[in-house]
C-alpha cells in the first residue's frame, strides 16, 4: 500500500497488485451534511456525463472505448453526518493493454477532466444539463420514497435524528432539487473543490508516481480550505418515541432505532458490531432463528449497526395485529444477548461470519477500493487484514458488555390503511 497527502485535506491511496486483470480508481469527496445535500447530490451524475474536452456524451464514450472499454461511474452516500459524492472508473489493468499504454495513467487524466474541468456556461452549468439531471435525481429519490422498506427505515431515521445532522437524506428532498439552479449547482462545484476532504484511492499495477504527479499538479490549482467533519455521537434521550404512518401496503413495516451509547466511531466498535450480528445479522441470530422462524412472527428481520453514528436500526417486515408481539419479542431477544443467552457455537459462527465477509474485501478492485474509500476520514487506515485481527481477539464477556449498552429510542410502523396495495417486498 502506497500512502501519501498530496495536498491540503487530499490523501491518495494506492494498492499495486498484479492480482486482477483490472485497474479501479475511486475519488470521494466528503462534505458536512447540511442543506445544500441536494446541491452536491447532482453534481457527480452532471460530471460524469460530459466535460470541456468531450463536451458530449457521445464523444466521451468514444473515449471510454478507445480506453479498451473503461467505464464511468459516480454515486452519493452518508456516512456519519458527512456526504460523501464519488467518482470511479474501471478500464482493463496496464499489463494487459498494447504497447506498454498507459491506461491508468489516462483514467486517472480523463476523472480530472471531468471534476477540474467540466463543461460550463460562464458561472454556471448549461441549463439544459442541469435540468435534465435534475429530473433524474428527482425520480431517484421517488423510487426510494416508493419501496415501502426503504420509506421505513428513512422515515424511522428523520424522525429519530430529526434534531441532527445524520437525519438529513443523503440526496436532500423533491422540492429542493426542484429549486437548484445552474448557477448555485455551479458555486457548489467550486465550493467542493476548495472544501471537501479528499481521497483518491487507486488499486492495479500502474506506476503511482506518474499519476500522483497530475492529481498534484489539479489540486495545487486550487486554494484549498479542507472542511472540519465530525459526527455528533447521542445517547438514549428519554423514553422511546412512537410514530405510525398509515399507506396502502400489503406488508408492515416495523423500524426500531436504537442508540449504542458509543462516544466515538473507534471505541467499543468491533465488540459491538458482533453484539449487533449476534442479534440480527446471520442466519444464527437471535432475530432470524427466533423471531422469524421459531415465532414466525416476521417475513423478515434483522439488525444492522452504523458505526459511524453509533446506532442499530432493525427492520422487519410484520402482519399489523402481530405489531405488539414483534416489538416485544424483539426486544426480548437484545435482552438476553445482553445477559450472555448464546451459545459458545453462535458466538464461532459470529466471529467466522463477519472475518470472512472482511476478508472478501481483497476479492475485486472494486471492493478494495471501496473498503479504504470508506475510511476516508480516518488518519490511519485500516487494511482487512488488521480488522480480522481485532474481530478474532474479542472476547465474549466484551460482546455481552456492548449489547447492554443498546437502548431503544425511536419506533417507526407503518400500517395498511385498508385499501389495495401495489406489489412489494
């Protein structure tokens, strides 16, 4: 692994391997969650479509071909109470182009292309551009507010963290991407570029130092004034808040939020990330082998833990009549992983289950890119290998210890409201 900051707020990281026949390289640009999500939202989708030097989209796939076939991705996420917009391209690794190409070298000048030096008009983007990816954005979240599952969990979150950052969607609202204009879109860019936390993460055969010389030479361009991004950790604040939402569904859905207790995103987290798969993850889990298949109380249900935030959220998909039970049972289960009610077998399948899903991570570029992307705003990076380590030296009286620290604080149900459903999952 080749690390190094190539300027202010900006880190490249690189993994030189001859094990894929592929090269990946990923730019995130991390931003505090805050008003302007929508803003920033769009910009990677307009980006990646065209640029000053390909100024269409036809002449920039011409370009990706000639790339022996690269292709261009781009995508938006939370992380904490960060917004984390990303640009990825894949094309075929150096030791297999034709004499000796260069073609990392090429992504990596191409990606610059487009974040450094898009196609504009004046101080803003082209109207039509803009409002073209405006539609599209628009539809992206409808289709998130249309799978009832995912309305859920969103709903269970704005509700809970209704007073914090991290309940701000990560692709903002309907009606403020409707309000975005191509010069605000425009002063967005700018702002990201002198503001957001940067890495570059690079994974393939290529020669580092050529390619961190160009992303040196486009970042020393701009006066850069990294932002400060941090994440507000929150404890259980009182009794647990209740919301019901009535729509036409065929299937319940049942959101619990819960808080850990953790002041950080390092402290406590692997003992509580076992708790956390111990109780809803596998197929071994307390949730699954109970509540779903013993009690047969849920079609679905599991836990998930956002260390980044410090909170669980359980999702489980119920008949409205068995509301009460599920709550009650589900509750129950976090109750005896907290008093150490599994077996030394659970605890094994736990610990093998989550190492090799780690370890999974070394499998493709892609997801090793993705594994040190998300780290982003870490000082120091961890490899798979060094998480095994630490997962594989819990100990069980650790796990019970975290379970005891999760506490409810938000239930989110959404009901039938009795009139036909659409189908759903």
């Amino acid at each position: 692994m080749h690390f190094e900051n190539i300027a202010d707020g900006v880190r490249l990281c690189a993994q030189s391997t001859d094990k894929f026949k592929t090269c990946r390289i990923n730019i995130s640009m991390a931003m505090p969650l805050d008003l302007n999500v929508s803003a920033r939202a769009i910009l990677p989708f307009i980006l990646q479509r065209r640029c000053a030097k390909y100024p269409d989209y036809i002449m920039l796939s011409r370009v990706l071909d000639e790339l022996y076939g690269a292709s261009v991705s781009a995508g938006v996420i939370k992380r904490g109470e960060t917004q984390i917009i990303s640009f990825s391209l894949t094309a075929i690794d150096d030791r297999f182009a034709l004499d000796g190409d260069t073609v990392a070298l090429k992504c990596v000048q191409l990606l610059c292309d487009m974040i450094f030096d898009p196609l504009t008009d004046g101080d803003s983007f082209p109207a039509d551009i803009v409002e073209q990816e405006k539609r599209l954005l628009v539809e992206m979240i409808e289709n998130e507010m249309n799978d009832k599952r995912r309305y859920a969990l969103m709903r269970c979150e704005e509700i809970m963290f209704k007073d914090e950052a991290y309940g701000i969607n990560r692709l903002g609202t309907v009606e403020n991407v409707k309000a975005l204009t191509p010069e605000a879109v425009y002063r967005t860019w700018q702002e990201v570029l002198r503001e957001a936390v940067v890495q570059i993460t690079m994974v393939g055969s290529m020669d580092v130092e050529p390619v961190a010389a160009i992303l040196r030479e486009h970042f020393s361009s701009i006066k850069r004034e990294p932002a400060s991004l941090s994440t507000k950790f929150i404890g259980k604040k009182g009794e647990p808040e209740y919301v019901c939402e009535e729509m036409p569904i065929k299937q319940g859905k049942l959101v619990m939020g819960l808080r850990t207790g953790m002041k950080d995103e390092d402290t406590n987290t692997v003992p509580m990330r076992i708790a956390v798969d111990i109780f809803g993850g596998g197929t071994y889990s307390k949730l699954f082998s109970v509540v779903r298949e013993k009690m047969s109380l849920c079609y679905y249900c599991s836990a998930a833990f956002f260390s980044s935030k410090g909170v669980v959220m359980v999702q489980s998909g119920i008949e409205d009549i068995n509301e009460e039970k599920a709550k009650n049972e589900i509750l129950n289960q976090l109750s005896l992983v907290a008093q150490g009610d599994f077996s030394d077998d659970v605890f094994s399948s736990s610990i093998k289950s989550l190492t090799d899903s780690v370890i999974s991570n070394n499998d493709t570029p892609e997801s090793i890119c993705a594994w040190y992307a998300t780290q982003l705003l870490r000082d120091k990076l961890k490899t798979p290998e060094e998480y095994v380590g630490e997962i594989q030296s819990v100990e069980r009286q650790q796990v019970i210890e975290a379970a005891k620290t999760i506490k409810l604080d938000t239930i989110f149900m959404l009901k039938s409201n009795g009139e036909a459903a659409d189908d759903e999952d």
